[in-house]
C-alpha cells in the first residue's frame, strides 16, 4: 500500500509520464531534470505544450485502462487546435478549462449525470490519490477514476483490487461486476502503469528483510503519508481513545504526497 501512497515514484517508476511532461513533475518534487518551477515549459510553442498534455492524458488513459476514460480523451482530442492565449501557462489552463466544460456538456448530453466538473474543481478540489483509511485509495480524474482496495493475506502477500470506475447514461447502466478478474502481480494482462508499480515491489519487499537494513528514511514534505499512515495504526494496536484516532484519521485526508504530521498520538 505505502507503494502508492505518494506520487515520488514516479519519475523512476513510470519515466513514461514524465518524460511527456517532464517539467509538470518536476514542479511537483522538484529536481531530477530542472527543479521546482512552473508546471508548464515556457520553451514550449502553446500548441506543443498542449499536445504534451494531450498525450500525457492518453498515457494515462491508456496505462490504466481507465482514470481518464477514453470517452473523456476523444473529447481531449476534438481541442487540439482550439484558439488560445498566447503564453503557455495561461493556455494550458485555459485548455483545460474548455476541456472540463466539454466534458460536462458532452457527457451530460449523453445521459450521464456528471457533475459540472468546473465547478467541482473550486467547491471540492481533490488531490490525484486521495486514500481513505485503512485500506482504500480514489484516482480521481475527470468524471472517471481509479480505485484500489488491498486486503492482506499475510505478512508477505495481499489482495490488490483494481477498479475502473466510470459515468453510465440513466438506464444505461452494465450489469454489475460479480466475479474479480483474479492474476497473478507479474501478469503482463495487467495495463503499464500497474504492472511497473507492482514489478518493484518483491524487491522492495527482499531489501526490507536484508540483514543490512535497519530502518527507512522517507522524504519529510512528500511521503509523509506513509509515516503518518504507519503512526496512525500503531495507534489502533495501542488501543488509543477512538476520539485522538479519529482525529489523526481526518489528518490524512489530502495528505498524499503530504509531509510527515503530528497526529497527536
Ligand atoms: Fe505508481
């Protein structure tokens, strides 16, 4: 689970997702290839930045099989040469929030009761990962998401659930999902993205048992949920008055890619 709680990974994980918009990443943890800066590449023509975003929407499309639905992508796709301002960030803003309106419109005149996704981005902003205590994470995109649900088996193995998640028009809705597709970590019927997460982890979990390794330093500003995560059910195993859990457990809402709390445990 701690695999997926910050997004610091990524860049080594998925180099994929950075390497389209690589300065996107970059003002997000900084360093590697340019540091902390603006989310967008000045460098950049308005319309290869766009482009850039496009293709970074369809690798996540794509690599997820889902998140970004492919229904949202195509509408993606209708905008690449729509008139925008003429400096990059101002027009990547802009784009995208043609494309948010796009999707409420498109999708609502399809039948789906979305909500206006402009809107929903000032009254409930989200983080890209918002995890749920204990066991539960949303991917939040458009109208569509990821979801993860993981269950231990043991010590050394666990039941990793992923779900697609998506808007159906009114009555229109699929037969409910009865049976899980069950497979093994390494199988290639996994999409990209997970399957690079989950290809690191035996060897995350072989360093964890190495003789030579006696504890884990994690980057105090971004992977702070891991720790506060760990702290928090500590605090469970210490049977701790429900009320400080409670408010330790509200503490981790938003904390992805957030800095190591004070959870008053
Ligand atoms: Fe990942």
């Amino acid at each position: 689970m701690e695999a997926f709680m910050e997004g610091y990974h990524v860049m080594k994980t998925h180099p994929q997702l950075q390497r389209t918009v690589p300065i996107l990443y970059n003002s997000r943890y900084g360093m590697d290839t340019g540091g902390i800066g603006a989310a967008v590449d000045p460098s950049l023509s308005v319309a290869e930045n766009i482009f850039a975003q496009y293709q970074h929407l369809e690798l996540l499309s794509k690599g997820m099989a889902g998140m970004v639905h492919e229904k949202e992508l195509a509408i993606a796709g209708q905008l690449l040469d729509m008139p925008l301002p003429d400096d990059p960030a101002q027009a990547v803003q802009a784009w995208y929030h043609s494309l948010q309106a796009q999707i409420t419109k498109q999708l609502r005149a399809a039948g789906e009761d979305v909500p206006d996704l402009n809107a929903v981005c000032e009254s409930h902003p989200l983080n890209a990962v918002e995890f749920l205590f204990p066991n539960y994470f949303l991917l939040p995109f458009f109208t569509s998401m990821s979801s993860y649900r993981i269950r231990p088996l043991g010590p050394e193995s666990c039941l990793f659930e992923i779900w697609s998640l998506t808007q159906h028009p009114k009555g229109k809705e699929p037969a409910p999902v009865m049976n899980p597709t069950k497979l093994p970590y390494d199988s290639s019927d996994f999409p990209m993205i997970p399957r690079q997460d989950y290809s690191n982890i035996p060897l995350q979990q072989k360093g964890l048992h190495s003789q030579g390794f006696e504890f884990m330093r994690l980057a105090k500003s971004i992977e702070g949920l891991i720790s506060n995560y760990q702290r928090l059910i500590d605090g469970y195993i210490k049977r701790l008055p429900a009320e400080r859990l409670a408010k330790a457990t509200h503490k981790l809402g938003g904390n992805f890619d957030g800095a190591i709390e004070d959870l008053g445990l």
